[in-house]
C-alpha cells in the first residue's frame, strides 16, 4: 500500500490507480483547508513579520500544492489505468513537500511571535494533519510523509516557544493521527482486495450464466408474492418453447400444468409444488411433467423464498433443468432391470417380487395363489440346427401365446433361456391351474412358422401352490421346478403337480449326483459284457461294454438313474472315455475276432480330443482298430457345426467301425446314413418285441431296415431278443446279428474271456 515495496505486475494498475483514485478525490479540499490557512497565516503576522518573507513562504505553499494537481491531471487522462509506484512514491514526495512547507511558516515566522501567533500556527497544523489523515488514507506513505512532517515541527515549535508538556501534547496528536491514517489505510486494502474478488466472482457468474442461458439444459426463474413469473429469463422461455414476454406475469402454476391447467387434472408433483409455493417453503429436487410444444418433457426444478433487508417476502427465486434424457433412460434402466428385453415379458427378479406379492395376500386372505414352471420341449434341437436368431424369434412367439392364454389374474414372464413362468395371483382350486397348464401346452404346442421354417416344439408344466407347498418366493419356484423336471421325465408335454415325494426324489438325486462325481477315483464302476451272436448259428461275433456302477454304501444303481444324471450334470464324457479305455484292455484278452461295442455320448464326440482318446486307447491296449465298434445315436447330428460328420470319417479310416444306434426310435432320418459309412444299424427292442406279437408296422419296420441295410452293404442287430419266438423271427425277417437275454445277459470281463478258454461253455 506504501508503494514502498513492489507489487505483482497484474495487481500495479488496480491497486495504486485506486489508492490514487481515492486520494485525489479530497486534493480539493485539502488545498481549499491550506489556503484558508495559508491567509489566516498572513493575517495573523503582517504587523512584524517582513511582507517579502510573507511572499515568499506564501509562494513555497502554491509551489508544494501546485504539482499535485498536475498529478492528479495526468492520472485522470488515462482513468488511472496506468498507475505504477513511481506515481505512488511522487504523491508521497508532494506530501512531504507541502508538509516542509507549513514547517517553513513555524521556523520563519515565529521569531518574534506571540503567545496567540503560536497557538495559530499549532491549531493550523492540528487542522491541516486531521484533514490529511482523512484525505489520504488511501495512500499511506502520503498522509505518514504529510503527518510526521508537520508534527516534528509542530513538536520543535512548541518546545522552544513554549513548555515541554505542550510539546508532548502535539506529538502524542501526531502520533495518534498517524495510527489512525495507517489504520485506514489497512481497511481500505482490505476492501479493496474484497471488492477485486467479488469483481471477479460476478464475472465469472455473469459469463457462466451467459453460457449456461446459451447451451445449457436449466435456467434461473423467479416469481413475485403472487407466484407469477417475473424477469423471465431467455433460457426459461426456451425450456418452455415460449418467448419471455409470453411468460411474463403469468402464473408458475399454469404454465407448468400447461394443457391440465383448464381440466384441474394436476400431476402430484404439481400439487406439491403449490403447496410449497403456499407455505412459502424452500424446495429441491423436485421432478414434475411439463408438457413443451405438445410433447411431455420433465423437468426438476428447486427454489428458495426471496425476501428484502427488512425480511418481507418477496417471491421465489430458483432453477429448473430439463431431465428429460436422464427420466427416459433411468426408466429404460428400470425396465431392463425387471423385464426380459427379447419378450418384454417381467423377468425372474420381476417374477420373484410379484410371487412374494401374491403370498403375502395368500397370508392376508387365507387364499391360495399358484406358480407354473414351463420349460420348452425340443427347443434346443431347434436352437442348434437353425442358430440363435431363430430361437429367439421362436422364444418371441412362444412369449406371446402364453400371455394369450393367461388372464388378468395371471403374470406371465420368462425365466431365462427356454423357461417360462406364470404366477396365478388366486387359484380357487386345483383344476383351475391343471385347465390352465393344459391349456398353455396345448397353445404352445401348435406349429409355429419362423423365418419360412414349420417348427414343432412342445411344454412341460410343473405347478406349485401356496401355502401348501410352499410359503415363500424361493421354496414355491423350487417346488414348481422340481415338479417340471418330473413332467419331462415322465415324457414331456405334460403338466404335474409338485408333491413332497418330489424333495425327497430331488435330494436322492443330489446325492447320487455328489457320489457319481467320486465315483471315478474311488474305482466304483466297472463294466459287464452282453454278447452278440450271428443270428444263423449263434457263434459270439462280439460283446457290447456297459457300464454299471456300486456304490459302497448305497449298493448297486441302476444305469437307468445314473446315466441320465451323468448327461445332466455333463459327467457322461468322462465316464464315457473310462468305458472306452477299459473295454478297450479288457476285449484285447479276447480272441482275434471278437469284437467290442461301446456306446459313445454326443457329449464326447463334441469334445475337439476326442479322436487322440480313440487313437490312445487303442495304442495302450493293443488292440486292432478293426475289433473296435462305435455305437453312436442319431442325436448327434443334430447339433449343426460340430463336426461329428468329419470326426466318424476319421474313425473309419483309421479301421474303427460304426454302429447306427437305436434307429427309428428318435429323429430318423436316411440321410444319417448318408453322411457316414456305417457298418451296422441296430434295431430297437420296442420293434423285436412288436414283430413277435405280429405287429404289421414293427414287422415293416424291420424289413424295410434289413432290406436297406443289406442294399447299403450293412450288418443289422436285433436288440432285447429274449425269447425263442423273437429269435425265430427275426433270424426270419433277415437280421444277421441278434444280441438280447436268449442268448447272455450282461457278464464280467473274466466270464466273457471264459467262453473262449472252456470249449464246453455255453452263452447263457
């Protein structure tokens, strides 16, 4: 502030053009004050002081007051936008000039002077001192020069003219003027500095309001004690698709209720809204629909009441944003979170809340709600042979049957994958949900027509009902599950309802599903050997390997059970591999021609190594590739783009040969036969047994298989021959092998080897 130290460069110009700014405001007054002083000085000594010293010290005066005015001049030229400290320090120096100039008048002039000439020149003084102090307290080195100038005079009058005591007295005056000049001095910097920030904050406000009223999606609003809209501001009046002389005046209430407004049909937020403006209450984050050029926008608008110094309300001041994109997709979040994006249809989490919804009215009413779990049949054949995009669309078509069938009092939604699900909210009885079950197997099972494909799937239905099988969310879509898995077993497009035997079912296969897990490393599956015989003179040809399993605690289980769990728990390659590797060492004991058949899964020919295991047990077990006989299922040529094709060539080229499993039962078709060379087709029992009973289509059947084996270069085996009867026609119909009870039932490895070693044993 002195200027007695520098000052950044981008603080010169501000600070010391406002000190001097400040400053020169009073320059009039102080020379008007030193005037007056300066004649009162000439009034008072004219009698005996020479008029030529008067003069000249008069003179001295103009000449100290005179280039302060010429500063201040030049200074205002330029509005003080060029001040620098040199300018400080020469209005400093201008300060001490004037003050060495009235101590001229106390050295001078007081010689010869009288009591009442000093006391003049003492109140002059005291005067001129007080008025610097006010005058310049802006510029500090100024008032400090001016004040110790004329007080050190002052104090050397004083003493030598009259007595110590009042010499203290002007110095203490001095001294206190000074304290008080440096003390204003430090308030004026102070505001100074708070003034340059406030500056500076309303033009960052001002350009950021500028901006926001340009681009952004909120503006600033206000209204008066009446709520209507007051400075509307350009941004408001655009958020509204209006102009702000249209807005003006009129009530908030109304334009934002827009349309409604004549109807009184308010949203609720519109009516919180008024209530707030009514209690004169402040208010934020509140969402409300605006309706803008007939289209529905939301908006979230907060306020505060305004009120003046004296606490009188004056209206609302606050600020609206258009929230539209950030409603439209918390909503789209909302909804993906609770439906199912392919069907629309609610989703599990959806399900599970509404399920919960219905119990707990179950609870409150003494009523019973129900649940169905629908699991797809064949879907998956349809998913893998025709892609994804079909299956979806197949998945679209299904959701919307369903929901056809289902009524008010039912939610119907999608699980995921193929499984649908449908809460009925009240289920007087239990034929109402068998009706209902049936019905939707009966719509889904129709023909659908996709993408110019006639497909045919089909539903399996389990149903649960609270509170009697369960009385909660999980425990009834657990029992609802347990009885659609029943259904598929018991042979698909079925409905049955959960029954406690089903727990007990589900956990005996959870148990068997743990042990079957084990039962590899512990050694608990072995394998028998069933032969197979020429069908003319009933000499072993080979031996199909099947597997079976002991358990040391639950006895022997059936394949029957194991099995299928095996290919629903994805244990059947592993298990699968193990059968071939040990059929494999054991059938090289046998003689030369005899060979062994063993069953192989989908699963495992999916599996990329598959061929490396073939060529490895082999290797391992000696055993000629000839002697080996796949037995594969028409089902592995369902999955389109695994390769299997390819991968049964690969094996017949390296001599291993192939057996057409179980055809006719499933999804026969003669273009499998096409696509694989195979070495024989193996005819089901249900056919055998038919044939013995004179059954015209099981006997067709078979001599339609034999007559196209026989064209194809193929050897037939009859499957379950059990009886003399069935031997005796199908050695007829023309079958060259035959494998069944009659002639052996399944034997360990040893016994099988033991036919060949003892002439005199029999197949029994």
């Amino acid at each position: 502030m002195t200027g007695l130290r520098r000052l950044p460069a981008e603080h010169v110009e501000f600070v010391h053009g406002s000190q001097l700014r400040a400053s020169d405001r009073m320059l009039g007054l102080c020379a008007a004050l030193a005037a007056i002083s300066a004649v009162l000085v000439n009034f008072r000594f004219l009698v005996h002081v020479p008029g030529w010293m008067l003069a000249s010290w008069t003179l001295l005066v103009l000449a100290a007051y005179l280039p302060a005015f010429q500063l201040r001049r030049a200074a205002a030229a330029s509005d003080y936008a060029t001040a620098t400290r040199s300018d400080l320090l020469k209005h400093g120096m201008l300060a001490l000039l004037q003050g060495v100039a009235w101590v001229m008048a106390m050295v001078l002039l007081t010689s010869a002077a009288r009591p009442s000439e000093i006391v003049t020149l003492w109140t002059i003084a005291c005067c001129l001192m007080a008025a610097v102090a006010i005058a310049h307290q802006a510029t500090p080195l100024s008032s400090a020069s001016f004040i110790i100038t004329v007080g050190a005079g002052a104090f050397w009058m004083m003493l030598k003219h009259a007595d110590p005591l009042l010499a203290a007295i002007v110095t203490s005056y001095a001294m206190l003027l000074l304290g008080a000049s440096l003390r204003q001095a430090h308030l004026f910097g102070v505001q100074l500095t708070t003034n340059k920030l406030l500056a500076e904050k309303r033009e960052v406000v001002s350009l950021l309001l500028k901006e926001h009223d340009i681009d952004a999606a909120d503006s600033l609003w206000q209204t008066d004690i009446a709520r209507r809209l007051t400075g509307v501001s350009p941004s408001f009046a655009r958020m509204l698709g209006l102009s702000a002389d249209e807005l003006e005046g009129r009530s908030i209430l109304e334009v934002l209720a827009g349309p409604d407004w004549e109807g009184g049909r308010f949203d609720p937020a519109l009516h919180e809204l008024a209530e707030k403006l009514k209690l004169r209450a402040p208010f934020s984050g509140l969402v409300l629909p605006v309706v803008v050029n007939e289209q529905q926008r939301w908006w979230e608008i907060s306020a505060s009441p305004r009120v003046d110094e004296k606490g009188v309300f004056l209206g609302f001041r606050g600020v609206g944003s258009d929230i539209t994109v950030q409603k439209v997709s918390s909503e789209r979040i909302a909804q993906m979170a609770r439906y199912d994006m392919l069907t629309n249809l609610p989703n599990r989490l959806h399900l599970t809340e509404e399920l919960a919804v219905a119990i707990e009215q179950v609870s409150r009413w003494h009523t019973r709600c129900g649940f169905l779990m629908i699991d797809l049949d064949r879907f998956k054949s349809v998913n893998d042979t025709l892609g994804h995009l079909v299956g979806d669309r197949l998945l679209a078509q299904v959701a919307e049957r369903i929901g056809t069938v289902c009524s008010v009092n039912e939610i119907c939604g999608r699980l995921g994958g193929d499984e649908f699900a449908v809460i009925i909210r009240d289920a007087p009885e239990a034929l109402y949900i068998d009706q209902l079950a049936l019905a939707i197997i009966e719509a889904v099972s129709r023909p659908y027509v996709v993408d110019n494909h006639t497909l045919f799937i089909g539903a399996s239905v389990g149903s649960a009902t609270a509170p009697n099988d369960g009385t909660d969310a999980e425990t009834l879509i657990r029992s609802a599950d347990l009885a659609m898995y029943r259904a598929k077993e018991a042979g698909r497009g079925k409905h049955l309802r959960y029954a406690p035997a089903m727990h007990a079912d589900a956990e005996e296969r959870r148990t068997l599903e743990i042990a079957l897990r084990e039962a590899l490393g512990k050694n608990e599956l072995h394998l028998l050997y069933q032969p197979i015989v020429t069908a003319d003179t009933g000499e072993v040809v080979g031996f199909e390997a099947l597997v079976r399993w002991t358990h040391p605690e639950l006895g022997p289980i059936s394949p029957v059970k194991f099995i299928p769990l095996a290919e629903d728990t994805r244990l059947i390659a592993s298990i699968g591999n193990w059968v071939l590797r040990t059929a494999c060492q054991e059938a090289a004991q046998w003689p030369d021609d005899v060979r062994v058949s063993v069953n192989v899964s989908a699963e495992q020919l999916y599996e990329a190594e598959f061929l490396e295991t073939v060529v490895s047990a082999l290797a391992h077990s000696r055993l000629p590739a000839e002697r080996l006989e796949l037995e594969v299922t028409e089902g592995v040529f369902l999955r389109e783009g695994t390769g299997v094709s390819q991968l049964l060539d690969k094996l017949m080229k390296l001599g291993v040969r192939l057996s057409l499993d179980d055809f006719g039962t499933g999804y026969s078709s003669l273009g499998y036969l096409s696509r694989s060379r195979f070495s024989t087709i193996k005819i089901d029992r249900s056919f055998v047994s038919g044939a013995a009973r004179n059954q015209r289509e099981s006997l067709a059947i078979i001599h339609a298989v034999v007559a196209m084996a026989q064209s194809l270069e193929m050897e037939t085996t009859a499957e379950g021959v059990e009886t003399e009867a069935e031997h005796d026609i199908i050695r007829a119909l023309g079958c060259t092998k035959i494998q069944g009870f009659y002639f052996g039932r399944p034997m360990p490895a040893a016994d099988a080897l033991g036919l060949f070693i003892d002439p005199n044993s029999q197949v029994a």
